[in-house]
C-alpha cells in the first residue's frame, strides 16, 4: 500500500510539473506573439513616421518641382500637385531586384482637370535627393501625351 501511495504521489508531481511547464511555454509563447505584434506595428508607425517628414521636406521643396515641370513644355502655365496621391516605392531598373527607393509625385498643369504628370524623387539611405527628379510620366491632357 505504501508503494502505490509513493508511486502515486510521483504520478501526481510528475502530472503537475508536466503541466506547469506546458503552461509556462504558452505563457512565453504568447509574450513572444505579443512583442513581435508591438514591434512591427512600432515598425510600421516608424515608416509611416519617416513617410510624413519625407512628405514634409518635399512640401518645402515645392517650388523646385513645380520648376521642374514647367520646363517639359512651354504651353504649361500653372502646376497642380496632389499630394494625397503620393507613393512611395523602388523604381525598376530591369534587374530581378529592382532599383532604387522612390518616392512618386502627382500632379496637373493649367489648371485642368484632365491634365496629369508624375515626378519620381529617388531616396538614397533615407534621405531625399532633388537632384535624381525625373519626370515619371509625360505631360498628358485626357490620357494623351502633351506636345
């Protein structure tokens, strides 16, 4: 009889010893879920951050982008931006890994409602460069190219 005692008193810590241990690796496991959910929403808050000063510096710059697309044809008088239409992403250069980050500039000239035009900005470790603006898409007025 006391043998089955002592090997049920080992059967019952073994059990809830076993069961601790599943119970504390669903507890880290769920931490763990926890933090890689808060880190990449902090990542994303970050980009969305760095996305806004971006934003922000080429506003400041607005002049030499209107500037620049006053020189693609001397018919244009005024320019439009629309700036909640700017993108962000990586230029294709015909290689599988694409080229580099850019940031993507929208915009109307004369004040019609049918013109269009995009300005690709390159950034170049985080940081704007002016001087890589190139005209993304030609002059158009209604879907044809602007002459």
């Amino acid at each position: 009889m006391k043998k089955q005692i002592n090997n049920l008193v080992i059967t019952i810590t073994f059990i809830s010893t076993l069961g601790c241990l599943v119970g504390c690796v669903k507890q880290e496991r769920e931490k763990s879920r926890q933090e890689k959910i808060v880190a990449s929403s902090s990542i994303k808050e970050d980009k969305e951050g760095i996305k806004q000063k971006q934003l922000a510096y080429i506003k400041e710059h607005k002049q030499e982008i209107v500037d620049f697309v006053k020189t693609q044809s001397p018919k244009v008088e005024s320019v439009q931006i629309n700036w909640d239409e700017t993108e962000w992403g990586v230029g294709g250069n015909g290689t599988p890994q694409g080229g580099d980050e850019m940031i993507l500039i929208f915009g109307g000239f004369n004040q019609n409602p049918e013109s269009s035009w995009r300005v690709d900005v390159v950034v170049e470790d985080g940081k704007i460069n002016l001087k890589t603006m190139s005209l993304g898409q030609y002059l158009r007025m209604g879907g044809r190219i602007f002459e």
